[in-house]
C-alpha cells in the first residue's frame, strides 16, 4: 500500500519541472519532464489508484465514486481542478486491462509573456493584425497552445476586442481586462468545431481561436470568418509551412483544390512552425523553441495559389521578418543555446 497523496504527487513533479503525470496499475508511475518520460521508484496497485482517487482530493459524482469502488469505468471521467495556488490540474481517470489509471496534466493559472516565451518580434506583431487567418503548426507538445494563449492575453490586456476561444479541453484562461472574453469548450459547451465556430459568428466577435482545423466544414468557415472582418488563430498539426498549406487543400476534394487555394490565399496572414528542442547545458533553460515563420506577400500568396507549396521558402525574406526553421535551428546554434 503506498500513502501518497495527489498534491504529492503534483509537487513532485512540479519539482521535477514536470508537465503530466500518468499512473497505471501494477507499473511505476511517471512524469512528463521536457516532453520524454521519467520513471518514479514506486508502483501502485489498483487498489492504491483507487484510495488515491477516492482521498477526497478529486470532487466526484456519487456515480462516478461507485464506477471507481466497482472499477467499473466505461467512458473515461474528466475534469479540471484547481490543485495548488498558481498550478490548475487537469484530471483523466480511464481503466485497461490492468485496471484503473490516471492521467494528470499540470497548467499553470498565469499565462506566461510573450516576452517569457522570446517569441520573435514577427510573432508578436500578431497582436496588431485586426483580420485575416493566423495559422500556428506544429508536433504535439510543441506549445501551440501556449503560444497562442500568451498572444490572446496580450491583445486582452491592452485592447477592447471581444475574443471567442473555442477549444478542446480549455488549457489557460485568459484575462478578461480590457477585452470581453468568451471561452468555450467542445463536448461541454459546444457540439464540435464546426458548430462552435458557426455560433461564434452569430455573438459579434472580433477575434475567434479555433482550437484545431479537424474537417473541412471548419476550415471553410474559419477562412470564411477571416475574410468577412475577423481575426482568427488557429493550430494545425504540420511540420513546416509548406505542409500546413498543403493540409488545407486535402480536406477537400480535388475538384475544389483552386478554389480553396484561392480562398487561403486571400485570408491568410501568416503561418508559424515551432518546435521544442533540448538546451544546451550552457542555456538557462532546458528547451528552447525555434520558429519557423512565413508572412503572407504578394508573391506567397501567388505562390499558394498556384499550388506550387514547394517554392514557398523561395519567398521567405528575413527582411521581411520571416525566417525558415532551418535558419531558426542554426541561429539557436550559433548562439549556443541548444
């Protein structure tokens, strides 16, 4: 039997600076520590996560309390919680094979700067765009998310703009300060995507986050919202600019690829591709992003339209502030920071 309680646990990692933790029966539990997995010493049974979750740290249903005692869980139970004064928690409880398991993620109530995340003076710029589509690509865990939130908090505090985030789950709230803020979650307060973004064009918004382009439904309303007055960010799942814009085109059938194409190039303000990469030893911090950011010119947008994605790096002035990841990675190089 292991006496560990979940703040504990959360401690812990947090020490260990930490972002998730995952808790299975009859395996030692782990941390998330700077995207790889760090295995603890100890192991739980399933009789250990029960008493861990059933402690009275975790507010369940009487429902959900009997699904745990029977270990008797169908869907998975979630929910958000506040776990220490500065640290929200997000909380999975799922079961497999083994048994009952647990998934904890670790969000931090303040959302950190754009002057604390050092993104480039390009990326900060967005707070000035006032339409047009902004598209942040990516890996999972590359910090899209974060990202975008550090530029929705920034335009909250200094601007009167009524912004409309639709997201699944909701990972940082945002400030309301000057802005009137909107947060919705899918599965909780709004169907899916499509519909969520449908909605928000109906309750005058200035600035729409579209947590995740999944079909084409959302992406032609989303470029549709850019090109009628709206500002809106999106993320995608995309290696580098020229695959995002190749995703845009392959939701759709090909009888429609120009017309989307043109589509996207009359909306589009910028794509950004990051990545987290291991620090130097030297480096004072453990992971350093590098950026790779496309503006959208007269000839980007040429570029798009005519299909030719491929060419689009041929177009990436640094004048211009735009920088590929190539150029981004050998910069952090230079500066000894990975």
């Amino acid at each position: 039997m292991i006496n560990m309680k979940i703040t504990e646990l959360i401690e812990n990692c947090r020490a260990a600076h930490g972002s998730d933790i995952h808790i299975k029966a009859g395996q030692k539990f782990v941390y998330r520590v700077d995207g790889s997995l760090k295995t603890s010493t100890n192991s739980f049974s399933n009789e250990d996560i029960k008493e861990l979750i059933l402690s009275g740290e975790i507010s369940l249903t009487s429902i959900q309390t009997h699904m745990i005692q029977s270990y008797q869980i169908g869907m998975p139970i979630n929910m958000d919680t506040t776990c220490t004064m500065d640290m929200n928690c997000r909380i999975n409880i799922y079961s497999d094979l083994q048994g009952l398991n647990l998934a904890i993620r670790l969000l931090p109530k303040n959302i950190p700067t754009m002057k604390d995340l050092r993104l480039p003076p390009a990326i900060q710029n967005f707070t000035k765009l006032e339409h047009g589509l902004v598209v942040i690509s990516g890996p999972t865990g590359s910090g899209k998310t974060t990202t975008i939130a550090s530029i929705l908090n920034e335009i909250a505090a200094t601007q009167a703009k009524h912004i409309i985030t639709i997201e699944q789950p909701i990972e940082y709230k945002i400030s309301s300060a000057l802005s009137l803020v909107t947060q919705r979650e899918v599965g909780t307060h709004v169907l899916d995507f499509a519909e969520g973004l449908i909605e928000a064009l109906r309750q005058d918004p200035d600035i729409i986050l579209v947590g995740e382009m999944r079909n084409a439904e959302t992406i032609s309303t989303a470029m549709q919202a850019a090109e009628t007055g709206h500002l809106v960010f999106t993320t995608l799942h995309a290696g580098n600019t020229m695959e995002a814009i190749d995703r845009f085109s392959q939701y759709f059938p090909a009888d429609r690829n120009l017309e989307i194409r043109n589509q996207l190039a009359n909306c589009l303000k910028a794509i950004v591709t990051q990545k987290l990469l291991p620090a130097s030893e030297t480096a004072p911090y453990n992971r350093v992003a590098a950026f790779e950011i496309m503006l959208v010119t007269d000839a980007i947008k040429n570029t798009i339209r005519s299909g030719k994605s491929f060419r689009l790096k041929d177009f990436m002035n640094r004048a211009d502030g735009m920088i590929t990841m190539d150029e981004s990675v050998t910069g952090l190089k230079n500066r000894n920071l990975i």
